[in-house]
C-alpha cells in the first residue's frame, strides 16, 4: 500500500453532438440512473465521483456540455484544463460520427497530445439500426491516438469500464508528467493543465481493491 | 390541487401541496382584484396610458393572455408599418423545412421539450409537438439568421401553452427574438455572451461580496446563469413565476432579466458567501432559484423593481457597449 496513498484530481469533459446520450452516460455513471426523457442540455453542468484504484483515491469532475454547435460560441472553458475528454457519437447516427472527428481536431489543436481521449459509440442496445461501422470506429480512434469504447447508458453497458480506463490512463500520464519535471518534487502541487497529485497518508483499501463510489 | 398544474406539467413526487394551496388562495385574490381593473381599462379602448399598463403589468393584473393579446396588437401594427406582409408563415412556407438553419436537429427535440408536461406527450391528443414544430420551422423560415437554436424550443413551448394558438405564438416568439432580446440565438450568440457579462459588470456594482467570490473561484457566469437568459427562465423558476416575469418583458423589454437575476443574488447573497469551493458555487446558484421567495410570485415582483435599486437602460447600454467590444477583442 506504500506506493499509493496518493489523491488526484481530474477533468474530464463530454462532447458530441446534440441527444448523443451525454447527459445520459453521466447520470448513469455518477447516480446510477436512467430517464429516456430528460429535457436537452443548454448550460454546461458538472457532478463529481470519487474512486479508489489500487490505492489512488481518484476525484473526478465530469463537465456535461450542450450539443447544439452554436453554444460552442459559448467558448472553450469547458475543455479548458481537462485531462480526459469523452468524445461521444450515436451509433445509429453516421453525422454525429463525423462531429467527433472535428472534435479530435480542436482538441488536438487546442490541448496537444496531452489530454486523454476516449470514443465512445453509446446506444449499442440499438445495435440493429447501427449506421456506424465498428471496424470504422475503432481503426479511427487508433489513427488519433484515442481509445474507443461501446456503451448503452439505458442498459448501464461499458460505462464503469469507460471511466474506470480513461482513469487509470490519467493516473499514467500524471506520473509521467510528474517524473519529467524531477523525481525529487513529492509536493508537485498544481501540475500542468491544473492536475493535482497530492501524497497523503495511506489509505486503507477497500474490500474490492478497485474502485468505489462515493 | 391535482397531480398535473393547470398547464399540463405534472407535478413533482414530493411537490409540496399545501403550501402551494396556501399561497394560491393568497394568490387568487390578488389576480381577481386586478383582473377587474384591467377589464374597466380595456374597455377604455385604445386610451390606455402607456404608464398607467405598466404600473399594472408590474402588479401582474391581467394574468398573461390578455395582456399578451394586446401587446400583439401593438406588434402586429408595428410589423405592417415595418412594411413587412404579416402573413402567417406556415402558409408561405408549406412546411418546407430546407434553407433553414439547424432544423434538421428539431424532430429529435421535440421529444425533449416539456418531457414533463402531459399537453406535449406524442400520445396527448391535440399533441402540442405539432403545433411547436409548425412554429419553429416557420420562425426559421422568418429569421434565416436564426433559424433554430436550442432554447427557442422552450419558449415557444410556453407561449403554445399559454395563448393556445400557433399563430399568435409565432408572432409572440418574433417579438422576443427579434425585437426585445439583443440577439441571444444566432450562431455567434453575442448578445447572450455580452448579457452574462452585462450582468457580472452589474452584481460588481450592486452585490461586490458575490462578484469577488465568483472571481475568487474562476466561476464564469455563463456556468451558471447561460440557462437564466437564454430559457428566459423556464424550468428554472416557477411556473406562475415565470409567466409574471414575461408580462413585464414584453412591456419593459430585457432589462427585466437582469432585474430578476439581481434580486434572485443580492437577496441570497449570505447564502451564496457560504459556498468556498467551484463546485459549492454552482450549487447555491441552483438553490437560489427555489423556495418560497420565487415561489410567492406577487412578492417577488414586487421585489425585482425594489431590491436591485435604479437601473436604467442607458446603464445596460453603457454596460452592454463595453462588454461586446472587450468580447470582440478577444477573439
């Protein structure tokens, strides 16, 4: 348990277009609940989720954005600062496919290499009317340096795993980070991209050793 | 009191009935008293003094419809002097939905306009998603720079509850986006990016405590009040809420909006100083929009003209200049 101890602080942003299921995963995730009819998102909102992986007490801040194009103009403080973007498209909707390919392009250009991207094809319980090739998808997402995943916020499909990854990528490129700007720093602080990685006292693991909500 | 609102909203599992009741009884008597009055000066014909409405309005005498109607009637003359035909523009427009901007992401929100609301259902029989998405379709056939954005869809809801008509709802929608809300919907959205500005400029004025937390923080405003201006604050306050604070937009225009914003912060200004985090603060600005205050829909109108103090429109002008160019400037 000595190498964990630590707690760390994240952003994570979902993007997509408009009823993708962003609001969806998120209220899936973070309360566990499902509603095939909520009102569409027009101001950005965030909940919060802590975790425990092996040790890391991990905090998450997930921000949820509107869809529509035009509250983009609303500016880019939403990904501003984020370790981890969620890039999400239907699956049965190829234009909201070609939306997280713009989306890659500003991220990219905007944050670098830095920042963690996930592609995520939700609604996989309408596998049927799929218009999204999966071959297509994940050859994509590899080209960009993301990862993909396949999800169903109505069947609570891929998501824990989503999120669980996307964390444990976090981690990964914190410590790197950390260790290129000197292995002597324990009390790095407020990193780069407002990462923060705090040691504290060991914590005693939880009975499952992976993670929990809180 | 039933488990849908007379407006068709159904009404929260732990919706609290009987101090609705309470203050619906208080209500009552107020909207009769006024109601009375305003049908004395209604029957004055067309002399009705212009600061004599106002006064009345502000007082919420003539509970919505009437009062719109005649503030159409002021719009409809003002549309035929502009020149303009008037003429209904689903008839024109035959439906036709292409060279209209972003109308191709308004069935799949017609499902999420009013998921609450019994009138709005696919299975409700007249099913008002028709009628909403006649009237959008035609305003972005009428306002091409426009066309459809996210939020118009809740406007135009309510206006459809309230006057039942799809025509005077879409002329109704033309007043608020073309005429009294500086640009809030085109695709730049500078006007709504200038207002969230305009109104941090103003708690700095009027509520500095709260300016200063805020700038502590990092907290932009349009984390938290985006949805106050461009839903005109639908599904934010109240019902009844609401509908008196729309009277008064339609007679005084939008400076009304930053008259409730101020009196929803400076009013839970000790609240609000309680929150030391970014998350916290987010928090509060959600609870300040509940509660009896916003509830009790006659008090709190008469607090919006007192609590916030003066504020004229060469100030929200002044304010609004300033802002957009800062904006501009920024890219």
């Amino acid at each position: 348990a000595a190498a964990g101890g630590r707690s760390f602080s994240f952003k994570v942003v979902l993007l997509g277009e408009g009823c993708v299921g962003k609001t969806s995963l998120v209220l899936r995730y973070c309360e566990n609940k499902f509603n095939d009819k909520h009102i569409t998102t027009l101001q950005a909102s965030f909940l919060t989720k802590k975790l425990n992986i092996g040790g890391k007490r991990v905090n998450l801040a997930i921000w949820d954005t509107a869809g529509q194009e035009r509250f983009h103009a609303l500016g880019p403080i939403y990904y501003r600062d984020s370790n981890g973007a969620i890039l999400v498209y239907d699956i049965t909707d190829e234009d909201s496919f070609q939306k997280v390919k713009n989306w890659v392009k500003e991220l990219r250009k905007m944050l670098g290499n830095e920042i963690c991207l996930c592609i995520v094809g939700n609604k996989i319980d309408l596998e049927k009317e799929r218009h999204v090739s999966v071959q297509e998808a994940e050859m994509y997402a590899e080209s960009v340096g993301a990862k993909h995943y396949h999800t169903s916020a109505k069947q609570n499909k891929g998501i824990e795993e989503l999120f669980l990854d996307l964390c444990k990528r976090m981690i990964e490129t914190a410590q790197v980070d950390e260790r290129a700007r000197g292995n002597g720093s324990s009390q790095s602080g407020i990193a780069r991209r407002g990462v923060q990685i705090i040691d504290d006292e060991p914590q005693a693991q939880s009975s499952g050793g992976c993670c929990s909500s809180g | 009191f039933c488990r849908v609102d007379p407006y068709g909203f159904e009404r929260p599992e732990d919706f609290d009935y009987a101090s609705y009741e309470a203050f619906f009884s208080r209500y009552l008597v107020v909207l009769t008293r006024r109601a009375i009055k305003w049908s004395k000066l209604l029957k004055g014909k067309n002399n009705i003094q212009k600061s004599l409405k106002g006064e009345l309005l502000r007082k919420g005498e003539e509970h919505c419809q009437l009062l719109w109607l005649s503030v159409r009637g002021a719009l409809l003359g003002h549309i035929q002097t502009a020149g303009s035909s008037g003429l209904w523009p689903t008839r024109t427009a035959e439906g036709r939905t292409e060279g209209v901007k972003c109308v191709v992401i308004l069935p799949q929100n017609m499902n999420r306009t009013f998921p609450d609301n019994v009138k709005f259902r696919k299975t409700a029989d007249p099913c008002l998603q028709h009628t909403l998405y006649n009237v959008l379709v035609a305003y972005g056939h009428h306002n091409k720079a426009v066309g459809y954005c996210q939020g118009m869809n809740f406007i135009a809801g309510y206006l459809i509850l309230i006057t039942k008509n799809e025509e005077e709802s879409f002329w109704l929608l033309d007043a608020l986006i073309g005429r009294i809300l500086p640009d809030y919907y085109s695709p730049a959205m500078l006007g709504l990016k200038t207002d969230q500005e305009v109104l941090g400029e103003l708690v700095k004025m009027k509520v500095p405590a709260v300016a200063e937390l805020m700038e502590r923080h990092g907290v932009m405003w349009t984390l938290v009040v985006s949805r106050w201006f461009i839903c005109l604050f639908i599904d934010i306050l109240p019902v009844e809420t609401v509908l008196r604070i729309w009277d008064c937009l339609f007679y005084e225009g939008s400076k009304i909006i930053f008259r409730v914003a101020l009196t929803l912060i400076k009013q839970n200004q000790a609240f609000i100083l309680e929150a030391t985090n970014f998350p916290d603060i987010c928090d509060k600005f959600k609870q300040i929009t509940k509660g009896t205050f916003v509830t009790e829909c006659h008090s709190f109108m008469q607090k919006i003209f007192t609590d916030p103090g003066s504020l004229s429109m060469a100030t929200i002008n002044k304010l609004r200049e300033t802002c957009r160019e800062k904006l501009l400037s920024q890219g």
